[in-house]
C-alpha cells in the first residue's frame, strides 16, 4: 500500500532525527524512529519490530506465534516459534524446549563443552552428561546416542545402526551395525567388514546396500579398501602416501602420485577427464560433464552443463554461475567482499533481483518486485548478506543515508543523517523535512504548506473549480 496523503494529515510534526513518523516505502506499514538511531518501531502488516539498537531488539509476528529478542546481538538471543522456544548466550550457555512429532514435550540445558541436560514428557528421552566424568547425550552432536566415562577414556557412540566403541579415544575402537564389524588400534592399524544388506526407501522399495572391506596401518600411509561390494559399481582404493594412490571402478578411475600434487582422473559417469599437474596450481579437464582450464593464480574457467566458475588473478576477479532453470544465479566478486554483484533470474517469468555491494561503503538491492534500497554505510552487510539480526540491530546504526523506492506504488523515500533531511514522495503528495523539523514542506490534493520553525508561513488550497 506504501505511503499515502491521508498519513501527512495524521502525523504532521516531524523533527528528525529527535522524532519522525512516517509511512513504510517499500512495504504497508508505518515506522517511527527518535534519538537518531537509538530507537525505533515499526509495524509491517501484522509484524511488528522494535529495538534500541544495538542494545535490544524484538520482532513479533502473531500470525505465525513467533517472538524474537536480541541482546547485543549476537551476544543473546531468545526464539519463539508456535511451541518451540529456544534462548543463547555466546553459544556457550543455552535452554530450549518443544513440542515434538510424538507429542511429548522436552526441555534442554546446556552449558557447552561441559553440562548436558534434557527432560522430556516421555522419560525415555532423558538425559544428563557432565564431561568428562560421566553421562549420556542424545541426538546431539550428530550422533543418535553418546555415553561416556571419564571421557577419553570410555566412550560410546551410535548412528542409525552403527555402534562404535572407544578407549583411550582415539586409540583403541570396536565397532558393529547392520552387517558390519571393524576395530582399531590407532595409528597402527584397523580393519573394517561390511556385508551386502538391503534396505527400504520412501517408496517402499527393496535395494541393495554394498559392503565393504577396508584396512589401514601406519595411518595415514597405507590404505587397502574395496567398496561397493555387491552394487552396480565396485571400486578397488590402494594407497601409501604420499608416494601413491589409486582407485578403480566402473564408472570411475583415479590416479594420484606424490598424493595430493599429481593427479589424473576418468570419470565415465560425469563424461569427462582431469589431470591436475600439480594441484591445485595447474588444473585440466574436458568432457561433457566438466571443462575446466587453471593456472592459479592467474587465471581458472571451469563450466559444465549448469555450473559455471571464473577467476582472474585470484582474488582480484571471481565468477560463478548457476543456469538450472528456473533460476539463472550470477556472482560477481572483487577482492572478496571489496566488490560483488549478485542477480537471480527467473528464467520462466523474466523477473528478476538483484544486490550490489562495495564494502563498507554502500549495499544497494533491488527484489523480484522491482523495489530498490541503497544503504550508506555497510560494514556487515556486504559480508553477511540475509542476516536479519545485523539488519534489525546493527544496520540502523551506520545508515548515514537510506533511499528506497517502490515502483508499483510511486513510492519513494530518501533520509540522510536519521531524517535530519528526509524526503517522501508519491503521485500523491510530496513531503520534506530539514534541521530536525525546522524547515518542512508538504504538498498532496489538499494544496501546499511549509513550515519555518514550526511555524506555518505559507499554505495554499488548489483553485476553486469553475461551474
């Protein structure tokens, strides 16, 4: 909806940057800031943010039940969406808790690398670790299940069907799941055994699991492994480093001498064949899948059928490229974050964004609806592009100069210094504020009015219509 003469009509003292009130540019909604910028609130439909920046910010959306607070973001942070809830410190110290699929309710606390606690509805789902002395944690730390004793020296870990046993970790490991058994007395040497096994996909499926036999000693020297034994594509890997590698499969095959300078590969799968010599200095490869030419760091053009990556005198100049309709994604870059332009097409309906950035000077965006924002100053943004916690907390900060213009609408705004001078225009009325007020002009069907120091000096209605 934007900005629209009926809200000049109701907020009609401005006095940027003590205070300011004015409609939303590029969204329906209405924002008011004051102390420059060390308040502000916004409703945005049924959102709704409010901060003190950079000290504290909340956004609110009843429409989803969602509540988030910062703290000097990212010091602290609170999360509530629906029944599901979470708060953090550093990401050292933090509670949680929710709903879950099954019904029941659970609880975490965690004072991390050192107390783990979870409490649920369904006991089953307890849990309390204290490292290293003693304890079990579950679905943590991408394992289903840990326990632990005197950690190193008795743990035990399991995922999915995988158990693995371990004393004086990392030295000495047994392990077993669903056809497998292996050990280890590391670095010395280990042995792993995996038979066929079939499994159930989403589909309900039956397919074939390949095994495995893989032995190491001197790690990491000597490898001996054949994998995908029982599958469409069994692969031979031999190695004794860094003197040599090799692998074999039908559909892959792989060389490396003086490992990882020197290597050749044929890949039947993807259609192509690279030769790296040495990597990753000087790097080759044709075929259908994959065409790359490199000499880093002076110049390196790689592509394939979607993909597509670029660099000149790294990292002065870097390209990429992703054409896999409906999206055709585009990144340039210049000394990293000194320079990118990023623009996303869809290829179907020709609609477009698109984000350029020149750090720490500006970040300028325009969305698939062709409304535009250009940002002066951006220190982070350029480098955490999305992150909505440096938008709401940080941003506002060091906006020196803020324009936005909304193109369905005729909506435009620009504001320099927290609308210390700040200008709204749309078909409908014009509006501009200087020197915290001082000056303002305001012209929409009504007619036109200034102000000089508060004080109305002028005003005009539009001419009587004639009979």
């Amino acid at each position: 909806m934007g900005l629209s003469a009926t809200a000049f009509a109701q907020t009609d003292f401005h006095a940027g940057p003590i205070f300011d009130q004015f409609q939303l540019t590029l969204d329906s909604g209405q924002r008011t800031e004051a102390a420059g910028p060390l308040f502000y609130d916004e409703q945005k439909g049924p959102e709704r943010t409010w901060a003190l920046p950079p000290f504290f910010s909340r956004d609110t959306n009843p429409d989803v039940e969602s509540v988030a607070d910062d703290f000097l973001y990212p010091l602290a942070t609170w999360r509530r969406f629906g029944d599901e809830h979470r708060w953090q410190f550093i990401q050292l110290f933090s509670t949680s808790g929710g709903r879950q699929p099954d019904g029941s309710f659970r609880r975490r606390f965690t004072l991390f690398p050192i107390y783990f606690q979870q409490r649920s509805t369904d006991t089953n789902d307890d849990y309390t670790a204290l490292a290293p002395f003693y304890g079990q944690i579950k679905d943590r730390l991408f394992r289903d299940d840990i326990f632990f004793v005197l950690f190193p020296l008795y743990g035990q870990t399991r995922k999915r069907d995988v158990v693995n046993y371990n004393v004086l970790y990392p030295f000495f490991n047994w392990r077993h799941g669903d056809g497998m058994r292996g050990w280890q007395v590391w670095p010395l040497f280990g042995h792993e055994h995996k038979a066929v096994t079939t499994s159930t996909n989403g589909f309900g499926e039956t397919q074939i699991v390949g095994g495995h036999d893989r032995f190491f000693a001197l790690w990491p020297v000597h490898f001996w492994q054949n994998n995908g034994i029982g599958s469409d594509n069994p692969e031979k890997f031999r190695a004794d480093l860094p003197l040599y590698s090799y692998s074999r499969s039908p559909k892959r095959d792989a060389t490396s001498v003086f490992w990882p300078f020197f290597n050749w590969m044929d890949d039947r799968e993807k259609k192509y064949r690279e030769w790296e010599l040495p990597w990753p200095i000087v790097v080759v490869a044709r075929g259908e899948g994959k065409t790359t030419t490199r000499v880093f760091p002076l110049f390196s053009r790689a592509h394939n059928d979607v993909l597509e990556s670029d660099f000149y005198l790294w990292p002065l100049y870097k390209f990429n490229r992703i054409h896999a309709a409906p999206l055709d994604r585009k990144r340039t870059r210049i000394l990293f974050y000194l320079y990118q332009n990023v623009t996303e097409q869809n290829t179907v309906t020709g609609e477009g964004k698109r984000r350029v950035d020149f750090w720490p000077l500006w970040d300028y965006r325009r969305d698939f609806n062709g409304n535009r924002r250009l940002q002066i100053l951006a220190p982070l943004e350029p480098i955490l592009p999305r992150n909505d916690g440096i938008e709401r907390n940080w941003s506002p900060l060091w906006s020196l100069w803020r324009e936005e213009k909304n193109p369905r609408t005729g909506a435009a705004s620009r504001s320099l210094l927290w609308n210390l001078y700040r200008r709204d225009t749309s078909p409908a009325f014009t509006r501009c504020s200087l020197l915290f007020g001082l000056f303002e002009y305001q012209s929409n069907a009504s007619g036109r009015r200034v102000r000089l120091f508060y004080i109305p000096m002028a005003k005009t209605s539009p001419a009587a219509k004639k009979p």
